[in-house]
C-alpha cells in the first residue's frame, strides 16, 4: 500500500494520517490483494476523512477483477472502474484488467492489479512534474484530475495497440487475396476477428463510463471554480476522443478485413468461372470433332472416302479445320480469353 500527498510537491506518506493535511489531497494506491488485507483500516480513514465510508457493493466492485468498465456515484464520492491491457495483451488475446478509482473532494484511493505498470508509472512520474523554481509545479491540481491523467495513460496502450492490430489484420488481408496460395488459416482468422470485436466492447464501455462521469460533472455542487471544471472537462473529453479513435480503428479494420473476406470468395468466384468458361470452350471445339469421328466409324461399306488411300488425309484436314474454325471464332468472342 502506498500514500502520497500532492500539493506544490509530492510526499510519500509512510502510513495513513490520522487526518487530511490542510491543503492539497492524498493519493492512495493499493493492489487489490491489499485492499483486502488492510480493508478496516482503509474504510475507517476514509471514514474519518469525509465521513463517507465505501458502500459494500462498492468495495465487491473494486475487489472484482472481471468487472467491466463502468461508473457510478454517491452524495460523497464517485467510483470509476476503467479496463487497462494487461501485460501480455497480443492481437489475438487481448488480456485486460481493471483499475478502479474512488475519487472523494480530497482523495483519491485508486485499486490496481498486482505489479500494474499504471501505478508504477504515475509514482515515478510524478515527482518529476515538479519544478526546481519555488511554486511552479505540473502536478494535479485535485483527485479528479489525477484520476483523468491516469485514465488517459491506459487508452493510450490501446492506442499503441493499432499498430500491431493493423499489421496483423494486414497480413491476414494479403493473404485472403494471395491468388497463388489459398487461404486456410480461417482459425487465425476467426480469433483476430473474434479480438476485434472484445475490442470494440471493451472501447464501448470505457467511452460510456467516462461520457457517465462527464454528465455527472455538470451536476456537482459550486464547489470548484469554473476554469477547474472546465479542465477536468476538457481533459475527460481527451480521453473520451483516444478511446473514440480506437474504436473507430477497430470498425475499419473489422470493415476492411470483411471486405477482404468477400474480395477472397469473390476472386474464388471468377476464377472458377474462367476455369469453366475454358473448359466449356474446350469442349465444344471437340464435340464437331466427335460427330467426324462418329460418322466414319460407322459399320457401313458406301460411306465416302472410306475405301480411299486419301480419306485418312481429308478426315484429319476436315477435322483440324473444324477445329481451328472454332478455336478462332470462340477467341474472337473472347470465350477463351485469359483476360475475359
């Protein structure tokens, strides 16, 4: 478990304070498994602090490592629990866990998976935000904020994700219309598939927990200045635009990968029609061919050029003319044009 108070700088907190110090707020990071083990402590501080205890089915929201991404709120404090990719998150399994905030006037207690490289990252950051100068700092000016920043940091991974999900639904696309090699990875397929659509569910409900929490701005009470409000509006906006980017990423990539599909089935289509038109050609070249050969195989004795040392020759001369007569005529029609 891990505190800190951020005013003009940030202090690491080695135990909870008895009470909130006078200006400023207090960050407090736990793991989920933390949350668990030193609950009564965590409950009676913020207890104490604004007289608003979590509610139970709160805590069974923060302690839920399935739970999708959604928002609710009390006269006290708003809870905000947003998925993040884990850790090993590819393009055909996207691991997510969830990160929850409770977000009291005065503190914010946010609740991580274990060894999440969010809270890593805002502990290392944060002190750097802070200016050599006397009074000039970058830090967050209130518990929302630094809620906004961090939700921000998590829509960007899936930001970098498109990049490998582009290549990936590439290569797949290339070899859908590789008309070389047929296609028979559809197992690969159906998952990257099957990932894009967790993808747009898992960017449907992060858009649709933070537009909630964005609503709720309007109606707090005039505790805040107004350029506060306004930059905690403008940054949920941001956030709420990453996620809309990688939502809109993920529709055209599921759009041009369907179309790749249909183009596949589509090329199959006409090269079977060629293959066909061909064959058909082929064959109605040879049928004249087999009438001939029909007509002088007769058992009959008066049939002409039959008893001729030359009717060998004029068979195979008619023949050959046939069949260079319609070879020419059905090329002229383009029936056995390799360009159709």
């Amino acid at each position: 478990m891990q505190a800190w108070h951020l005013h003009d700088r940030i202090e690491p907190l080695a135990a909870l304070p008895l009470d909130l110090p006078p200006q400023g707020f207090v960050w407090l990071a736990v793991a989920r498994q933390e949350l668990r083990d030193h609950f009564a402590e965590i409950q009676a501080r913020l207890a104490h602090w604004s007289g608003a205890p979590l509610l139970e089915l709160h805590v069974s929201d923060l302690l839920n490592e399935d739970l999708p991404s959604h928002f609710d709120y009390t006269q006290a404090y708003d809870l905000l629990v947003l998925r993040r990719l884990g850790a090993h998150a590819d393009v055909d399994r996207l691991d997510t866990q969830a990160v929850g905030f409770a977000v009291y006037p005065r503190v914010v207690l946010s609740v991580h998976p274990n060894d999440c490289p969010v809270r890593e990252h805002f502990t290392q950051r944060l002190p750097t935000l802070v200016s050599s100068q006397e009074g000039q700092h970058r830090l967050p000016a209130n518990p929302d904020e630094l809620m906004l920043r961090m939700l921000n940091h998590m829509v960007d991974s899936y930001l970098e994700l498109r990049r490998l999900l582009t290549r990936h639904h590439g290569d797949l696309q290339q070899a859908l219309l590789d008309t070389h090699r047929p296609f028979e990875d559809w197992p690969r397929l159906l998952v990257a598939r099957s990932s894009l659509h967790k993808l747009e569910d898992l960017c449907e409900d992060q858009r649709a927990a933070v537009q909630e929490w964005l609503d709720a701005l309007a109606e707090w009470p005039s505790t805040e200045s107004q350029a506060e409000r306004d930059s905690l509006r403008v940054r949920a906006r941001d956030v709420i635009e990453h996620i809309e980017r990688v939502l809109g990423h993920a529709h055209r990539l599921g759009a041009t990968t369907e179309s790749a599909v249909q183009m596949h089935y589509a090329a199959l289509g006409h090269r079977t029609n060629n293959i066909m038109r061909v064959l058909t050609a082929l064959t109605a070249v040879f049928l004249p061919l087999n009438l001939i050969t029909g007509i002088f195989g007769m058992n009959f004795d008066s049939l002409p050029l039959i008893h001729s040392a030359t009717g060998i020759w004029v068979a195979l001369g008619l023949m050959g003319a046939v069949a260079l007569g319609l070879a020419w005529v059905f090329r002229r029609k383009r029936y056995i044009s390799s360009r159709g």
